[in-house]
C-alpha cells in the first residue's frame, strides 16, 4: 500500500505556542515540522506494519528548508531539531513539491498542489508496473525482464510480492516466471493485480498544522483527489482512532465531533487528519511478520522534488495566483476605551456636570472615570479643589461588584 | 461571473438534541450583522432529519428566510452527502456569504464545501466587517467585502478577504458574538429544498454514535473568571510559591463572589498552566478549562487574569470579557494592553487584599 503522510514545514517560533497566521515569509524564518504532523507519521507507521507498503512523507514549501526536515525523517528515533523524536521507523522516502509559483498558496491552492503531487506519486507507481508489463507482452526474455524488474526495484518501485532481492522472500512474481514456475500469463496477471493495488492508497495529515490552525487542507486535498482520480476519495477529520478492517479494504475509524464519537467505517482509498489525542495501535507479530511482502525495498534515502510541471498543475490554480483569500494587513488587538491602573490613575471622586474652563466645555464625568487626557493645568486645579483621587482597589470592587446584589452576607 | 448575483448571508445552524445550539444562535447574530451592512437577508440553511420546529426557531432567533432539507438520510452527520447538498444549495441561489461554525463539524465540512465551490474559506474568525477592497494586481476595488478577521500568528489580528469569488465562506469561533434576542413577531420564508441521495456519497458510513460526557466546568456561561497563568509559580520577590497556593486563593475568591453575589464563577488557566502539568495542580487545573486560540473562548462579565503575561493566543481567547483585571507582576506584561483594570503588583498580595474588601464590604 502507498501510505501517504503530508507534512508541513511551520516556523519555529509557532511549534511552542500554537498560533494562526496569514501569509508567511517562511524564507526568513526557520522551519521545522508541524508538531501535528508526528500524529500523522505514527499513524503512518502502523499502516506499514498492519498491510505493508512504503510511507512516503508528502510536502511542498522552498527546497533548502524542507530538505533538512525530510532528512531527519528517516530517523525519526534520533535527536533533531526540526522533528520531534518519535518511537517509529522513519519514512521510505520522500517527495518534496517546490516550486516559486507554489508560494503564497491558500488552503485551496495548497490542497490543489498536494492532491496533483499524489496523483502524479500514484502514476509514477504505475508507470514503473507499465513498464515491466509491456515487457512482459513484448515477449521479453525472463533475463531482460528480471533486470529490468531489478532496476525497479532497487528504485523503490515494486513491492517484495513483485520482485525482491531479499533471502526471506523466494517467491516473487518475477522470481517464480524466471525459474519457471509461472507462465507469462499468470505474470501479467499477477503484474496488473500489482497496478491495482495501487490505487488502494491512505493519505494521512495532521489535524492543523502550528502556523496556520486551519485543519482545511486534509479534507480539501480529499476534494481535489476526488477530482483527478474520478473517484470520490472520503475523509474523516480529527480521528483518535483506527484500524484496517479485517479485509483490508477499508478504516474503521472514531473521531470526534463537538460531544460526539462517531464511529465511521471509510472505504480505502481515504484521507484521514489524525487528532493530537490519537495513539496508533500495534498490530500483532505474525501480522507484521505476513504484510513484509507488500513493502518495498526499503529506505530510499533520495528526496523526489517536483516541479508544477512534473505534476501537471496548472500554475494558474497554485500559490498566489490560484488563492482565492487574501491576507489584508494586520491589526492590533484594541485597547479598552478606559483603562485604569490601580494605585496610579487619577479618577474623579464624583459625577460632574459638564463645565467652561479657559473658555473650553468639558465633562460631563462620572465617578471614577479617569481625568484622562484633560489639560494638566486643569487636573492640578481640579485636584486642588479635592475632586480627584488616586484609583485604588476598593474603587475596583465598588464598580465592578457595586451595582450587584448581594444574596448572602455571611460568609 | 458577476459578483453581484450572488446575495445574502447563510449561516449553517446545527442541533443538538432537537435545539438549536448555541454557537448556532451566535452565527445568527454574526450573519445579521454582515447582513444589515450590505441591506441583504441572513438565510439559515439546516440538512437534518424531522427538523421539526428549528427552522421556525431559527427565524425567531434573527434568520430572514431558511433554506432545509429534511430527510431520513440525511439525518446523522456525514461530509459526502452534506457536501454535496450544501453545494447544490449554493449554486441554485448564489450566496454572497456561507457562515460556518469553527468546530469539529464545520471544520471537516466546510473545506470541501469550499473546494468544490472553487472559493475561498476563512476559518476560525473572531469577528467581521464589510469593506471595499483594492486589488492592486486587477486595478480593482472589490465594493462590500467581508473582512474576516482572525487572530494572527505575531502579535495581532488579520483580515482576510476573498474578493474575487463568491460564496465568501468563512467559520466562526464560537463565543464571539451575542445571540439576539427571541422575537415570536418574526416572520420569513420557509424554503424545502429537496435535494436525492447520491449512493457514491454514502461510500463512509456510520457504524456507530455515541454521545461524549459532557464537562463539568462551564467557562462559557460563568459570569465571572479567574484565570490563572504561570505567574502563579512566584510571589513580587521572585521567590518561588506553591501553586496550589495560588489555586486556593482563587477559589476562595470564587467562591466568595458565589456565596455573596449568585455569582457562576469558574476557574480558568492558560495553555502554558496546563501544559506545565503541575503535580500541585494535578485534576484541577486541566484541558477543559484552557482558555485561549486552542481552548475555549470566552466573554464574561468580569474576567480576572492572575500572573497571565497574556499571549495573543490566550488574549484572543478573552479579548471580548466585558471588564478585564489583570494582576502581574511585569509592568510590561501584553495582558495589560487589553486590561480595563491594571494592577501591577503581586497577585499574592492582591487577591487577600481584594477577598478582605470584599468581605468587608
């Protein structure tokens, strides 16, 4: 199985308070995976051990600050600054897409570039299983076709029930056509079971990410699979549990929405966005044990970058120019209209009437309304005449509680 | 595409056990206010099963008109056929505007909704307005835009536009705006939209549902928060004080301004409190009283910040409380920009202080 784990390059300084962003200069920034992500790869790492196949991490951003994320990927045991160290094996390998027409991307225009990338990891897989198939109908000799499955292979691109150089593994579909224990036909047929399974694919996302806090993009790369597949791909958002089904042609998955636990059973192929309570289960040993044939090779350890081009999305629909939102300036949060400091601030002691001073109206103040940005001349004069009190606690709890009712005394 | 074709302002309204809720009643009063500013309706749009009287509720509680579908399967919640029945909806009467609620339910819906639609979405707003927009790459003022405004990752808000495409659609944190009032004199058209079960969208399906227990603390209808952050670790000095200090202080507090004044007051904390796991706070101090951008956002009369350094993220989450105290010891902690009361002294020192007072009084 194509186990798909998206990831996120986020700047440093979100992962330790989550916080929300608008467009960011990620370029000024350093990067380092979203903390959300670690959820997705765990859930990654229990696919691979539950039906076998290869996780590949999934991202797209500027190329010299995701290269050094996804190369701590494949240790993620390991002490790193840009992943957080997790108890799984790391990914199998990873497809970066980068692009400068790709930046300044929207949840839409992110999700459209994340659903044409793993559309194009899905075609490139086919294309590898077309290439040995024509072979094999072109009447190939078995030596032509065994290298050629080799070549694959050792590019990680055919699962170890294909073809495998490991010892524990002797029956490959190739091995078994070479010695002669299959015949080209029960080849081709087993080659194009291979194709199919292909198409039995999860994609797996955190459930936000630490920048941006949308959680828009898992269930809108579902959206955009659904249109270049043809096929509608399901999602379930903030799932805090799962498991492959008995026949291993869907999820039984729980998730959480607002005060309920829905419990969903999700066809594969799905997209799910994991929740930070999720714990991934561990599939029993002779299951792990039994699911080896369908993984690959093993570490590739080589990052795919990708172009627009290379995945065939239109550069009108990517980065800034295919998002619909814009990020208008920021504001700050607003002062109150009336801020008092206690011990500090002078307030009137009384209501006042509105009056003339120096041939100017001021007022009308109520009591403890602060003197505020009134002339200094007139707060001495004011202060003198004993209308003005320094603020002070007591003030507070008369405003505050003053006007309230007491119900009980004793206390 | 003509932009002006596309008019009034709906909001997605959900149930819970056969009444609107309340985050419901909020998206009502947020759709009539971006309403009333461009003279349009606020339409509430319902999918569910024997929706009996919400429909009416909903035109009560401040809706002009409600577009439902009510069908036996549309009756639990699931993306595929909600998607695609919102998306029908919208593409036969052309909203300018689809709100959402920014929870677990709006979060997994309106993305795809969004992206079927080939529009825009703004999640998790705080608050809207209506402006004209200057697109300088097309030379074009953009008339009547919906601002949405959300908090933003430095130490503000930003305001996000989607000028060019319509539905504008956008999800809003709950706790941000007042329900209206309920007005029986109200009247608006009721509108069965009829829509048929496409059996690829029921591809996922619901094995089960089962209703979470439901939390004991209550911030959003305290009328009065204490809310504690890591300032509760040291006194004025900066020697170091057992927090569960600061917890009793607290509480004594709350429970004072319960027994005097009938008060629901609650305790509150910051994210970095909770996530601090504090053996001394162990039980008390957990997840479900975090306010702030992950936790709850609340607004309650009086909101009492004790040795809160106020993180955007923790003041987007009380900004609106309608008086703020804050008690620190840095004269240039944030929490004090926002604060209608500023006390720069040690909450140690305070709180007694204010429970003598209150007492007193």
């Amino acid at each position: 199985m194509l186990i798909i784990a998206m990831l996120k390059g986020v700047p440093a300084k979100t992962t330790g308070v989550i916080t929300v962003s608008g467009v960011l200069r990620r370029e000024e920034m350093e990067l380092v995976m979203n903390p959300h992500d670690t959820r997705a790869l765990e859930a990654a790492y229990y696919l691979k051990r539950r039906v076998g196949g290869k996780v590949i991490g999934l991202s797209m951003g500027p190329e010299p600050k995701l290269v050094p994320i996804m190369n701590d990927l494949y240790e993620p045991n390991q002490e790193s600054r840009l992943v957080p160290r997790m108890p799984i094996y790391g990914v199998d390998e990873n497809v970066l897409l980068s692009d400068r027409r790709m930046a300044g991307a929207d949840t839409l225009a992110t999700a459209y570039a994340l659903a044409k990338g793993i559309h194009r990891i899905i075609q490139l897989h086919q294309e590898a299983l077309d290439e040995l198939i024509e072979l094999v109908r072109n009447n190939a000799s078995p030596a032509e076709v065994e290298s050629k499955a080799r070549e694959l292979y050792n590019e990680n691109m055919l699962p170890n029930k294909v073809y495998s150089t490991l010892p524990t593994v002797r029956d490959s579909s190739v091995r078994l056509f070479v010695e002669g224990r299959i015949s080209r036909e029960q080849l081709l047929e087993k080659l194009e079971e291979a194709r199919g399974d292909l198409m039995n694919f999860i994609v797996l996302a955190g459930m936000k990410t630490s920048d941006g806090e949308t959680g828009n993009t898992g269930p809108q790369t579902a959206e955009g699979l659904s249109e270049f597949l043809g096929i509608t791909i399901p999602h379930a958002a903030f799932v805090v549990d799962f498991e492959v089904s008995p026949e291993e042609n869907s999820v039984i998955a729980e998730r959480k929405l607002g005060n309920l636990l829905q419990k969903l059973r999700i066809p594969i192929p799905c997209l799910l966005t994991l929740h930070t309570e999720y714990t991934p289960r561990v599939p029993p040993a002779s299951v792990q044990k039994r699911v080896r044939l369908n993984n690959y090779r093993g570490q590739l350890r080589k990052i795919r970058v990708w172009d627009a081009a290379y995945i065939g999305a239109d550069p009108e629909k990517l980065g800034f120019a295919g998002s619909p939102t814009i990020v208008g300036p920021g504001m700050e949060i607003g002062r109150p209209p009336v801020q008092k400091i206690v011990g500090k601030t002078l307030v009137f002691k009384q209501d006042m009437d509105k009056f003339e001073w120096n041939g100017k109206r001021y007022g009308p103040f109520k009591k403890y309304d602060p003197v505020g940005d009134l002339p200094e001349e007139l707060v001495r004069e004011l202060e003198g005449k004993g209308l003005l009190e320094v603020f002070t606690l007591k003030h507070m709890i008369e405003e505050l509680f003053g006007g309230l009712q007491v119900v009980a005394r004793a206390v | 595409m003509s932009l002006e074709q596309y008019r009034d302002v709906w909001v997605y309204l959900t149930r819970e056990d056969g009444k609107l809720t309340r985050p419901s009643l909020e998206l009502i009063a947020a759709g009539r206010k971006v309403a009333d500013k461009i003279g349009q309706r606020v339409v509430a749009v319902m999918l569910g099963y024997q929706l009996g009287d919400a429909p009416n509720e909903a035109i009560a509680r401040g809706a002009d008109a409600v577009i439902y579908a009510d069908e036996p399967w549309l009756k639990n919640y699931l993306c595929l056929p909600y998607t695609r029945v919102l998306v029908d909806m919208c593409r036969q009467y052309k909203p300018y505007a689809f709100l959402f609620i920014a929870d677990e339910l709006g979060r997994d819906l309106s993305p795809r909704v969004a992206y079927r639609l080939k529009t825009g979405l703004a999640t998790d707003n705080i608050d809207l307005e209506v402006e004209d927009y200057y697109f300088g790459k097309d030379n074009t003022t953009y008339k009547n835009v919906l601002a949405q405004i959300r908090p933003d990752f430095a130490t503000r808000v930003a305001k996000i536009y989607t000028p060019r495409h319509r539905p504008q659609i956008a999800s809003i944190r709950p706790g941000n705006f007042e329900p209206l009032p309920r007005d029986e004199s109200r009247r608006g058209e009721l509108i069965r939209f009829q829509p048929s079960p496409v059996e690829d969208d029921f591809k996922a399906e619901i094995i089960e549902e089962k209703a979470l227990p439901k939390s004991a603390v209550d911030l959003e209808n305290a009328k009065v928060i204490i809310s504690l952050g890591l300032g509760i670790l040291k006194d004025g000095e900066g020697r170091p004080r057992n927090p569960r200090e600061g917890l009793e202080l607290a509480e004594e507090l709350a429970q004072l301004l319960r027994e005097r004044y009938g008060l629901k007051v609650e305790i509150g904390a910051t994210r970095a409190l909770i996530y601090a796991e504090l053996k001394e706070l162990e039980g008390f101090i957990t997840k479900e009283r975090q306010v702030g951008q992950t936790g709850k956002t609340v607004a309650p009369d009086i909101y009492i910040a004790l040795g809160i350094s106020g993180a955007v993220q923790h003041r987007v989450g009380m900004i609106r409380s309608k008086n703020i105290v804050a008690v620190n010891t840095d004269p240039n902690a944030p929490i004090f920009d926002i604060a209608h009361y500023v006390i720069n002294d040690d909450l140690y020192k305070v709180v007694p202080q204010l429970i003598s007072y209150l007492r007193g009084q």
